[in-house]
C-alpha cells in the first residue's frame, strides 16, 4: 500500500526520503513522487509513475534542493495511475500534501472548492485535502490550525503530511484510520507511515494515534489528540532490523522467506511452550484471565491470514471443545453479527494494520466481546496495541507482497491458541502433548518441506503455459489448497481456483480436461480415502493431477498422475508443513513466467485501504 516519508533536517533531505520510499517499495504501488521547499522557498517537486528507481532518477538529472520534503509511494484508489494523479499534490504552490487512505466525501469537498476558485489537476480523493488546507490556512493564518479544521471536515480514513512556503520549517500531520510514526532525530526529526522507511536515520519513534494531529520541526514535536489537547506520546525505541538490500544469497524476498520458515517456526515457538501445553502469557500478561471463560471464538481477518483463520476452526472445535466462527474482515464489519456470550474476537494480521481487519477490531468494543486477541508479525501495530491479548509471530520482517512465513508462524501461533484456550475446556492432557511434541517437531519437518524444492522446480515447468488451474484438498487441509491457489494467482498470475474435495462433482468437475492441472493435497490422514476417491473422479475425466502426498499414504505417479512426496508428519501439524511445497510451486512457476515475484502486479502489501 502506499508509503508516506517526510523529513525535516538541516541537511539536505531528498535522499533520506528516497531511501525511505525504497524501503516501503515492498509493499506494493505504482507511481511515486517526492517535494520539497528549496532555499528559495519555492515548493519543486518530481512525480514519476512506475519504480521508485525511475523517481530516483529524474531527481538525479534535476536534484532537489531542500532541507524539508515530503514523498510517497501511491497504491492509486482514486484515479488512475498517472503522474497527475500521483502525490505530492499541491495547492496554489504554497501546500503540499501527501495521504495514505480514502476520503470519502471527496467529491462534495471538491465541489465546494471548484466554487471557491479551485482548480483540480488530478482525479484523486487526496487532492481535495490539499485545496482544503490552504482555503482554512487562508482565513486561519497558522498551517496547525488550517490542518486541525481540515481534518475535522474529511470523512474516510487519512494519514496525511503536510508542507506549506508560508511555515516553510514544520511538517503538520494528521492521522485517522491509516498509520503514521514519528522518527525522532537530533536536530532533525521525520514522519512515515511505516518505521521500516526510518531506520537509517533514527531508532527512536511515536507512535501516533487515532486522531492525532501533530506539528513537527528540527528540534520539537508537539502532539495533538482529538479533542485538540497538547498530549504526551511515549519515545520507543525500536528494536526492528532491516536490510533494505536483504536477499543474501537468493534471488527474491520470497524465496528467502520461504526458506527462513523453519528459523522463523522456531522462533515463534521459543519460550512459549511447557512439555505439556502452552504458556498462557504467550498471548499477553494475565491471558488466563480472559481464556479461561471462553465458549465461542469469532475469527476475523483477510486473504492470506483468513486462510490461517479456517485452518483454526477445524483445531479449536477438533481439540479445543470451543465452537468457532471465521469471516472476511471486509464483510464482518458490515453486518450485524451475534455475538455468543463469552466470545474471544480473534484478529489476524502480517502488518496489524489491515483496513478491514483493524475496523473490525474497533468495532467489537462496542460488541460485548469478553476480550480480543490479535496473531500479528508486527509488535508496534495499531492492532496488537488495540488488542486485549497479543500473540506476535516473530517471523520477522517479510517483505515479499505474497506471504510466506507470517502464514506459517500464524498458524503455528493458532495451533498454540487452540492449546490455550483447550487447556480450560477439558482438552486431555495426553492430547495437549502430543500436539506440543508435534509442534516441537514443525522446525525439522519444514526443513524437509522446504528441501523439496529442487523436484517442484521441475514439476513447475508443466504449468509455465496453463491459464487455469483446480487445487482440492479436505478437512483443514482444504483452506490449504485455498492458499495454495492465492499463492498461484498472486504471483504467476494463473487463474486457481480451490475446492473442498467432495465439491468437485457439484460443478468443477465440468472443467476437467487435459488443460486444467489439477493439484492435490493429500497427507495421510483419515480423510484419505475419501479424497483417493474424488481423485479417481478427476483420473476418470482425463484430468492430469499433481499430487502432494504423504510417503505412506500410497499414491503413485503415471501417466495422468505426478506424486510428489511430502515427509510424513504428524497430521496435526501437516496443514503448516504442506503449505511450503505449494508455495514453492507458485513461486518457480512464476520465475519461469518471468512476472514480478516480490511486488506482483496491483498487489500490496500491507493493505491500509478498506
Ligand atoms: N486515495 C489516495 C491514496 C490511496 C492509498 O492510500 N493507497 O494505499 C489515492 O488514490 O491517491
């Protein structure tokens, strides 16, 4: 999604911002500009749709000169995407602005500032905010002032930065619904929307919060709450590494993050586990608290980390003795829903900060929920922040659009929560440690998940010049093939499609030929045989079928059928293990069709837009 930077400084700060925007480059967008006030207090700015490289390097042709700027990344919402439409935009060449978000009430807004006068240079939401700004700086005389009246008339969501010729040393920033952070420098101080872009320049953050308005120079940072009181906003220092350059030996993010799952696996477990079961304080200080009394759990997330949600509900109800609901971000936020007594809202998140997600979050407070808990990568997020109880992931930083090991470690978290909330519901202790000896093992058996790679390398070839293609799985490892068909369309850009096994003779099985791959997953599980029967259904149709098969479970390759054997394991943790050899499969099929793996077409990564 988009990235906001923006600096203040008494050296010259194009570059800090361009590095800035090259660190939020993985999260996916398609044009981006940079402004500035020069020594002549004249606002000059470069917009460049396409890489940040290319912005980079117009500015190299024609450097800009100022010790104050702000940049951006835009994931166009508004508007296509045109240099017009990309930010800064400006006003009256006095106010610059740019905006992660939406406006909703853009189009009134831009009516009311064509009749005073205003002339719009781009289709975007954002631009009206620019317009807004200097119409209020105008008649208010003080930028903090014209930005705290704006805000107050913009409906939707916003983190926005703003510059003005006539306050030419302070950057006044607004932020409702889309995150922003304070870097604190020594003489200097920056505004992003994500600390990543800031690493280079400082270590010290705010992190602002809902309705915050803050006015920011060289050497003082005031902060503003909703009701327009100065308040205190705690300094964190931020113990986030990140190498910008990170790919070490591999040639993508995703490769690397594929291949640092078990590392990654390893880490989420570290600590959290007895011999016997779960510690309860892996989900937060006085967890027990809340998971004691819990009889139902609503699960609410989007794409990848929903997928994570529906493998839980097979856990929790299986093992945990708890019922369980899972449901899109986007449409729990905008139905009424009932809420079972005793209900845990549970949030799953790479970023924390998830339009949907994150709303869905909010609105629970006002629900009757017993408490929330959110499984996020991401420890400073709005959402582990607004959540009752947190289980962070560890995974670290991942920077490949398509998830990879935050998928994994979520569900390695889930599993664990599906032990913390089963401990108090009669879950037996027998089955508690079986599933901690399974977890312990998880680390291994992705390794030898992971060293599959070479053969589905070569099994990848056959779908280089396929459109489409069927995943079918069973049980909880159904939303597996779901996420192994994301993985697929996101980043090789295949059309796939995921069936629960036992729904192919309802309609897909109309789509069967020689043309359509078919993928299975099949762990040797007590759904086998009903899945070796719908497998037959498929052989029957002349379908060709690559199979992902537990060594035991007795699948063997021919003509119509590719077996590639995947280590056996305990079948509790099988739905993480058979998630690598379908996410390396997206990823090879993608490199021989030669698309864009890290940041694939019109993809983002941390989705702060609803
Ligand atoms: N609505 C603005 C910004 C979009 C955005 O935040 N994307 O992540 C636009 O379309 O330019």
């Amino acid at each position: 999604m988009c990235g906001i930077v923006g600096a203040t400084s008494e050296r010259r700060v194009a570059g800090i911002l361009l590095e800035g925007l090259k660190r939020l480059e993985y999260r996916g967008y398609d044009s981006a500009g940079v402004a500035v006030i020069d020594a002549n207090n004249e606002l000059k700015s470069v917009r460049r749709t396409g890489k940040v490289q290319e912005l980079k390097d117009a500015i190299a042709q024609n450097p800009l000169d100022g010790t104050i700027g702000i940049a951006h990344t835009r994931w166009a919402t508004h508007g296509g995407v045109t240099e017009a439409n990309a930010h800064p935009h400006r006003s009256e060449d006095e106010i610059a602005v740019v905006h992660n978000g939406i406006i909703e009430n853009h189009e009134r807004l831009r009516e009311e500032l064509k009749a005073e006068g205003y002339v719009f240079n781009s289709q975007t939401d954002t631009e009206v905010i620019a317009h807004l700004i200097h119409h209020e700086r105008k008649t208010k005389g003080d930028l903090l002032d014209a930005v705290k009246s704006a805000v107050r008339q913009l409906e939707g969501a916003y983190g926005t930065v703003v510059m003005d010729t006539k306050h030419p040393e302070r950057l006044v920033v607004a932020r409702s619904g889309s995150p922003l952070v304070i870097g604190v420098g020594i003489g200097e101080n920056f505004v992003a929307s994500d600390q990543l872009a800031l690493l280079p320049v400082t270590r010290q953050f705010i992190y602002l919060e809902e309705g915050d308005v803050a006015d920011i120079n060289r050497t003082d940072i005031a902060i503003y709450d909703t009701e327009g009181n100065s308040v205190e906003r705690e300094v964190v220092e931020s113990d986030v590494s990140y190498d910008a350059g990170g790919k070490g030996q591999y040639r993508h993010f995703m490769l690397k993050e594929i291949y640092e799952q078990p590392i990654a696996v390893r880490n989420t477990l570290e600590g959290r586990l007895s011999e016997t079961t779960v510690l309860d304080n892996a989900f937060g200080e006085n967890a027990a608290e809340i998971l004691k009394d819990i009889e139902h759990v609503q699960i609410v997330a989007c794409g990848t980390s929903y997928h994570a949600g529906m493998v839980a509900r097979y856990w929790l109800e299986s093992m945990a003795n708890v019922s369980c609901n899972i449901e899109i971000a986007s449409e729990f936020r905008y139905r009424k829903s009932y809420v079972h007594p005793n209900s845990l809202l549970v949030t799953i998140s790479q970023s924390g900060e998830t339009a949907d997600t994150l709303a869905a979050l909010r609105l629970s407070k006002e629900l009757g929920y017993k408490g929330s808990l959110t499984i996020c990568n991401v420890g400073s997020s709005s959402m582990v922040r607004e959540s009752d109880l947190a289980f962070l992931t560890r995974a670290g930083a991942e920077i490949g659009v398509a998830s990879t090991k935050a998928f994994t470690t979520q569900l390695t978290g889930l599993l664990m929560l599906t032990l913390g909330i089963g401990k108090y519901r009669g879950m037996p202790e027998q089955q508690q440690e079986a599933v901690v000896h399974a977890l312990q093992a998880l680390p291994t058996k992705l390794e030898e998940a992971v060293a599959l790679a070479d053969e589905i390398e070569e099994l990848a070839q056959d779908f280089a010049n396929k459109d489409h293609s069927l995943f079918l799985g069973r049980g909880n490892q159904y939303p597996i093939a779901m996420e192994g068909a994301l993985k697929l369309k996101e980043i090789s850009y295949i059309h796939a499609e995921a069936y629960a096994a036992g729904e192919l003779k309802h309609g897909p099985l109309a789509l069967i030929d020689e043309e359509m791959p078919v993928i299975v997953v099949a762990p040797n599980n007590d759904l086998l045989e009903k899945l070796k029967s719908n497998v037959e259904e498929v052989r029957a149709r002349g379908g060709l079928m690559y199979v992902f098969a537990d060594k035991n479970a007795h699948f063997k390759s021919d003509d119509t059928m590719n077996v590639l054997n995947v280590c056996h394991c305990d079948e509790v943790i099988a739905p993480i293990v058979y998630t690598v050899p379908l996410q390396l499969l997206s990823y090879y099929v993608a490199l021989i069709k030669g698309t864009d793996v890290d940041q694939p077409r019109n993809l983002a990564k941390s989705v702060t837009v609803e």
